[in-house]
C-alpha cells in the first residue's frame, strides 16, 4: 500500500478511492480489518485476562459464566483459560503471519520476478521451470513437508507458506515486465543512461504493481488460512501458543461436550479472511482497469 | 494441435525431474543419519550400519544416488513404505480412489450448485439473489474447511444424528473390492442398506470437500456469464426471438463454460490441499490422510514416494486442461 501512495499522484489516489468506496463490502471489510489490527496491537488492553492464565475452578465453562475472577464472556477451554482473550492475542498471530508471509514473498517474488522479465533468455526459463515445480505440488502438502523437515512451529511455518505463496508474484512480476519493458518511457529511461536495476526497480515496477496488491490482499488472507491449518493438523504454532488453528486442533477432543471452544477460533478465522478477502474484491475493482465497472 | 501437446510436453520433462530433485533432497535435508533413522530406538551394530548403509546407496555420492532413484521412479519403482514395508506405488494405488471418489463428487456437487446459482446471479443481475449469493461465495471463499468440518459433524452427526463421523462405510458390511469406489462397490455387493451406508458416510466430506469450489465457480460462473451476455451474438440471438431461457441456457452458457472448465480444472491442486485436511478429519483412507499420517510416522520414503506420485497427477490434470482449453480456443494453441 505504502510504495504505491508516495508515487501515485494525489489525483489518482483520489480516483481509486472513488472506486473502492463504491464496494460497500470492501469498506466493510476495511472497517473490519483496521478494527482487528487496533484489538491485535493492542491486545493487552481489550483481554479481560492474562491469555495463558488457568483457573483451576473454571474448567471448559460456557460463555457468559460469571467465575470467581471475573466476567468469562466467551466461556474457558479445557484448562480453564479465558477464550475471548486468547481469541484477542491470537489477531496478533494471525496478521503477523500475514505480515510477514506477504512482505517476504511479495518482495522474493518481485526481484525473482523482476530478474525472469528484464534479462528473458535462459535467466527466464530456469526461473519459470523452478516455479512451476513449486507449482506442481499442492500447496498445503508442500507447506506440510518442508514443516516437517525443519520442525514444527511457527517461524518454519511461516517460511514454508512463503516460499509455497512466491511463484504466484514471480508469475504476475514477469508478466507486468514483459508488457512494461518496451515501452516508451522504459526506452527514454534507457537512452538517457539508467542502468538495469534502476530500470527494472524504479521505472518499471511502479507500473507493475496494481496486481501485485490483489494478490498481496489474496496471499494475505491465504496466509492465515494455510497457517491456521498447520497449526491445526499440530505442525504449526505450538500449545499453548493462542494461535486460532492451534486452539481447533486442542479444542477438538471437546467437539461434542463444549461448542464454544470449537466455534469461537474458526469464527475468528474465518471473519478475518473474510474482512481481507473483502477488501481484495475492492482493491481489484480499483485497480485492474479492464475489471472496472463490469 | 500436434506442435502444442509436443511443446506442453516437453516442459513437463524438466518440472518432472525437479520434483523428483526436490523429493530427493527432502530426506537428505532431514537432520540425522538415514539408517539410524530406520534403524529406530534399538541401535544398530557397525558391520550392520555398513551393509545398510552400502544396500541403500547411502555411501555413493549424492549426485550418483540421485541418478539411482530417478532411474527406479522412472521404472516405477517409488520405494518401500518403513512402517508397512509394502512398495509405496501399490499403497497409493490402493488408497488412491479413495480419494478420487471423495474429489469426483466435490466435484459434482461445487458444479452442480455453482454453476446454476452463478447463471442467475448473472441474469438477475444485482437482484437480492445474486447479492445473496455472492456474500454466500465469498464467505464459502473465505472459509477454513478444517472448522467447517467439525461444525458440520457437531450440527449433523452430534446434534441431529443423521450422518456417520468418520470412515467410508459401516463395519457390518463386508464386500469384494471391484472398483476401489465404495459407492459402485456397496451397489454392486447387492446388500441391504451398504449403498445407503456408502452414501451417508459421504455426503459430510463431499460438502467440506466441496465448499471452497463451490464458491470460485460461483463467481466465476458470473463474472464468465456477464461478459458473454454483453456480447453482439447475444443480442443476435434475443432479436431472433429465441425464449430467454434458450439464450440463457444454450447460447450464453456453452460460452461462458469454457474459463470456468478451466477453473475445475486448476481446482486439483486446491482439492488435493483440502483432501489432506477432509481426509484427516473425517478418518477417510485416502492418500490425504496416508501422507499425514506417514509424515506423523516419519516415514520419509512413503512421503517421498507421495510427493512425487502426487505432483505428477497434479501434472497430468493441467495437462489436459491445457490441452482441452486449447482444442476450444484456437489463440491459446499458437502462443508461444
């Protein structure tokens, strides 16, 4: 977001907004969005308690129960841990997957990308080739295996989507590249003396980034789905860690005794890819020019 | 046509050989010595570590192993799983229609549903159906199929009774295995209830299995179908006095179908992903679950032999979706 505001003229931030705000699900998804990142980063003041703190007394309580401590509005898991708080810490794992998911590879995909598009020839193909193996894997199962080969947690996890999400932005770079490269403008930088990486980073990539933000909002909310299934499936952020998939996977022996410690998670997972998926349908409507006003 | 199948298939070559380089150095990358690993908690002798370590290749230099393991994977010989001691290509092919049966009626029922509710959002377009629908899509988009799982299970099997939790067919029938399929198999057996069984254990699987396609070939299906409608031929066909419904149904839908043909078909890679986590849940014998539950294992040879099993269909259904896309859209045959 940040890159494309500084080099867009205020008057085409202006336009953009008038079409993203004609969404009125992407304002609501917006809404939504900054709404969790404010719970996340402030996590410590909206939970009502310490989110890894076990009251011996409140075993598997139902929402609303009234414990000897206090008000548990979304009831406690099977230790007696406060679900609505480990719910709040666990929006700072969820968006800080995506962060970091979506920064490294969005930027691994951008230069890989960059250097596939500008240089053509055998850089292209031995580029290309390596992503469609990476392709060829589904990308769950892959993510999976490389957890398994480094270990179980969330850093590895978090490695492995990103290495999975990568070829999707080397894909879309290439292809913005191979329309960009024999513009006008690419050939005046060229002739008034700029050399390659200044081509390729600063005169080209600006023009190429309108669908490297859609799959960003996309890979976002990938992110945190494919991490929150890890976690599930035990090879992705480790008890007692508040991760939401982490917290399915310990809730899922209490699938018929205790509804809330199964519901609560998936219902914070799936409203916030929600939010972001929301946003992503009105970024594209945009920003991709030949979607517009279909 | 020729020159474009030759030219799809030579660029499989190279992509297949990576993905066997990426299976291979899978196991090398695993901390800790191999034969030890297989060798498990009991130890081993050094005379005994020498010959393993001699039998297996482990001695000859990686680049030489390699050459040894393509060589086999190119026989068909994709090793031997540690904790079954079957040869893995038998143990998949075995598991394998299992979860082809379980992807064939995701399948059937993401279109069945998509497709129809897609073509009216488009023709009714922003009526309150086609708003309904599309949060419906999107929500079904966004869902995490894992928690979607168990809220059916909790709904459906705890609450309400009406479906088995997990497995493909009750333990009271016993029947000869003829297609791999148990919904064709039960019908075949010609026992009382054992279709009716097949089925029920089905249906919660096919709509976890399902609701992710569903919602892309939803959207999809609209946004193929609003493009077509705006076309002259339609118009043609409205003028000539053609009922709504055959402009609908015949004229604009052969056209809209093919993008979405092409989006089923790259739905296999999204599918095989959601087989690992349906499979897992519901205790289904697919290869899903096999691949878990051997990664669980530790049995590195039967993970190895998977990942390349499953690349390689993976591989062959883009093919021919490729293939299909281009024998209906000349353009796409003659790019390079």
């Amino acid at each position: 977001m940040t890159a494309v505001s500084a080099s867009v003229r205020p008057g085409r931030l202006k336009e953009f907004w008038r079409y993203f705000s004609e969404n009125h699900g992407a304002v609501a998804g917006l809404v939504l969005f900054v709404a969790l990142v404010i719970v996340a980063l402030a996590a410590p003041v909206f939970a009502p308690f310490n989110p890894d703190q076990q009251f011996r007394d409140a075993l598997l309580m139902p929402p609303l129960t009234e414990g000897s401590e206090g008000l548990f509005l979304l009831g406690t898991d099977a230790l007696g841990r406060d679900m609505l708080s480990r719910l709040i810490f666990g929006a700072r794992f969820s968006l800080f997957i995506g962060v970091v998911v979506v920064s490294v590879s969005l930027i691994g995909g951008v230069i890989i990308g960059m250097f596939a598009g500008f240089f053509r020839g055998w850089v292209d193909t031995v580029i290309m080739r390596i992503m469609d193996i990476i392709l060829a894997f589904p990308s769950l199962l892959l993510a999976l295996t490389l957890v398994a080969v480094l270990g179980p947690g969330l850093t590895n996890a978090m490695i492995a989507i990103a290495i999975v999400a990568q070829p999707h932005y080397v894909r879309l770079t290439r292809a913005a590249v191979f329309s960009e490269r024999n513009r006008d403008y690419v050939t005046a930088a060229r002739v008034s003396g700029a050399g390659p990486f200044w081509l390729m980073f600063v005169t080209i990539l600006p023009n190429c980034m309108a669908p490297l933000i859609v799959q960003a909002a996309l890979s976002f909310s990938g992110a945190i789905l494919d991490a929150a299934a890890l976690g599930f499936l035990g090879m992705g952020a480790q008890p007692p860690t508040p991760e939401w998939g982490t917290m399915l996977a310990e809730a899922r022996e209490f699938i018929t005794r205790a509804w809330w410690v199964v519901t609560f998670p998936g219902l914070a997972i799936l409203i916030t890819v929600l939010a972001i998926n929301l946003m992503g349908d009105g970024l594209r409507d945009a920003l991709d020019p030949k979607l517009k006003r279909s | 046509m020729f020159g474009f199948i030759l030219r799809r298939l030579s660029l499989l070559i190279p992509t297949f050989i990576g993905v066997s380089l990426v299976a291979f150095f899978f196991i090398r990358m695993l901390p800790g010595d191999p034969v030890l690993l297989l060798a498990g908690e009991r130890g081993i002798s050094p005379e005994r570590y020498a010959e393993l370590m001699h039998r297996f290749g482990f001695d000859l230099p990686l680049w030489q192993q390699f050459i040894y393991y393509f060589t086999d994977l190119l026989h068909g010989d994709f090793g031997t799983s540690i904790s079954t001691k079957k040869p893995i290509f038998t143990e998949f092919f075995t598991l394998f229609p299992a979860t082809l049966e379980l992807s064939i009626c995701a399948v059937i029922f993401a279109v069945a549903l998509g497709v129809p509710a897609g073509v009216i959002a488009a023709v009714k377009r922003n009526s309150w159906f086609d708003h309904s629908a599309m949060a419906t899509a999107l929500v079904g988009y966004s869902m995490p199929i894992f928690w979607w799982a168990l809220l059916l299970i909790i709904v459906f099997s705890g609450m309400l009774g009406w479906t088995p939790v997990s497995g493909r067919i009750s333990l009271m029938f016993f029947f000869p295995k003829v297609t791999g399929f148990m919904l064709i198999d039960s019908f075949l057996s010609g026992k009382a209830g054992a279709f009716q069984s097949a089925a029920s254990h089905l249906i919660l699987p096919t709509i976890v299995l399902g609701t992710i396609p569903l919602a892309v070939i939803a959207r999809q299906t609209r946004s193929a179908m609003l493009e077509v409608l705006g076309e002259d031929y339609i118009r043609t066909a409205k003028a000539k006095g053609l009922s709504p419904f055959r402009v609908v149904a015949v004229h604009a839908l052969r056209n809209a179908l093919i993008p979405v043909i092409t989006t089923i078909g790259l739905q296999v890679g999204t599918l095989m992903a959601g087989a690992i986590l349906t499979e897992t849940i519901f205790s289904w014998p697919g290869i899903g679950k096999w691949m878990v539950d051997s990664i669980f294992r530790r049995d590195y040879p039967a993970v190895q032999g998977g990942l390349v099993l499953i690349a390689l269909i993976v591989m062959a259904v883009n093919l021919v979706v490729d293939m299909l896309y281009g024998l209906v859209n000349p353009k796409i045959r003659h790019q390079r």
